[in-house]
C-alpha cells in the first residue's frame, strides 16, 4: 500500500491541466477526452420553490461509487472512463419545508416526494447527445441515475429538464479540467490525506468557506475506507463563477463521512 508522502504531495500539485469526461458505454476504455455539450451553460431557471439557501453540487470518483462491502453496485455497461463522474445537482430544503419543520434529513432521503408522494414524475425526455453525454458520465446503476436525479431533485422546482443536466454537466467539465482533478486522477490506486485532496482542491478554487467541500467514501468488503465522492455547496446564484470561491458557500451540516486517510480506488479486476 502507498503512503502519501512530501514528494508525492509536491508532484502530483505540478501536474498539468486536463479535462477527462468522455466514455460511451459500450467502449469503456475510452480516452479520457472532452465530450462536447451543445451549449455549455449555467443557467438554471427555478420556477417553483425557488427560495432554498444552496445547492449540493455531487461529483462521482466512479471506481468507488460502483463499489462496496456488497460488491459492484453499477451494471456491467459502466464506462471505465472517466474516472471522475456525475451524480447531481441538489437544492437544498425550500423555506416553506423548513417552516414546516420539515427535518433535513426528511428532505436529503426524499426529496420532490414529500410535496406528492403519490405521485411519481415523468420521465424527462432528453436528446440523443445529451442522453450520450449523461450515459457517459454518470453512474450507470441498476435503475437509471440521471431518471431518479431528475424526479427526486428537479421535478419539484419546475426545472426544464435539459437545461438542468445541461448545467450539471457544465459544472462537472469545468471541475474536471483543473488541475487538482488530474492529480486526483493519477493518484488513483494510492492513499491520500483528506487535508492534500482539500488543499489541492483550493490551489485552483482559492480558499473555501466551512465544510464547502465534503468527501464521501464507501467500505471495501474487509473495511477499507474508499473515495465515492466529492461534495460542493454552491450559492445559488453563482453558479457561473464555479469554480471559484465566489461561487461556494458554508455548509450548515457536517455531512463527510471520510477517516482523514483512505484510498483512491482503482477499477477491480473485472
């Protein structure tokens, strides 16, 4: 097992700019290339709603997000790049829950449900290279991510489905081109300390508020603690400016679940 030490902090804060986000599934080992969006954007209207105080911005490391103590979680179409992927794009608990005295865990485990739980939303419908992109960059679990994203973070907000993964993915190519995304990526396989990815992080955004950026991470079979994701919580007016410190924000709760060490998980033999 490799142990972070000085020198490796020191080589992998100099490696240089590159943006990995394509993979189709059936060629899952893919360059590591730009996939083109139509339109890069970040703007997202909210028509309903609208008066939440953030959004949680989830960034998948894709070997440990398809992993656990149960075994693979994702399906065997899982692109094997990028490495770096999308899980969503997260308001946090509109006021009128929060004076309902709606707990926040309430609304993290059940999202748009709690306003109709009756009813379930439509499936978006998507264009063929949108749904490309989607399926190349998010996980590919055993019922679609990108239909549960939308249903239970969206579809109460009134937002037009295309325009949301749209700025979703926007957000997730302009992380994975910095800097602190490569070395993240050529670490993988080794140990890292949770204060190196951290400050490697802010050598690109500048300095962050409070627990603006969390970690996930799941548990091998024998109890090892593994990278799953990256967390951001992002002003919701600011999206634009991500990646830059103007456009995160504290977060009120301590939700990392990550021991200050643990490893960066490489694809299992398959």
């Amino acid at each position: 097992m490799f142990f972070a030490s000085h020198r490796f902090f020191l080589a992998i804060t100099g490696l240089a700019l590159l943006s990995g986000c394509v993979a189709q599934p059936a060629q899952q080992n893919a360059p590591n290339i730009p996939h083109a969006l139509p339109v890069q954007s970040t703007e997202l209207s909210v028509p309903k709603h609208g008066d939440f105080g953030h959004y949680t911005f989830a960034l998948t490391w894709q070997p440990g997000f398809c992993s656990g103590p149960n075994g693979k979680s994702c399906t065997d179409s899982q692109p094997l790049t990028p490495l770096i992927g999308l899980h969503g794009l997260w308001a946090s608990r509109p006021s009128d829950l929060i004076q309902a005295k709606l707990p926040v865990t309430t609304w993290w485990q059940k999202g748009c449900s709690v306003y109709n739980a009756s009813t379930t939303a439509a499936t978006p419908q998507l264009d063929t290279n949108l749904s490309a992109i989607l399926a190349s960059v998010m996980p590919h679990t055993r019922t679609p991510l990108w239909v549960h994203e939308y249903q239970k973070h969206a579809s109460c907000f009134g937002m037009q489905a295309t325009q949301f993964f749209t700025t979703a993915a926007t957000l997730r190519n302009r992380f994975v081109a910095l800097p602190s995304a490569q070395a993240l990526i050529n670490s993988a396989g080794h140990e890292i300390e949770k204060t190196t990815l951290n400050q490697l992080i802010e050598r690109d955004t500048g300095t962050l508020p409070e627990r603006a950026v969390q970690f996930q991470c799941n548990k091998t079979a024998q109890g090892q603690s593994i990278l799953s994701q990256i967390w951001f919580t992002l002003k919701i007016d600011s999206l634009s400016k991500f990646p830059r410190a103007e456009a995160f924000i504290k977060n009120a709760h301590e939700q990392d679940n990550c021991p200050t060490r643990f490893l960066i998980p490489q694809w299992s033999a398959q």
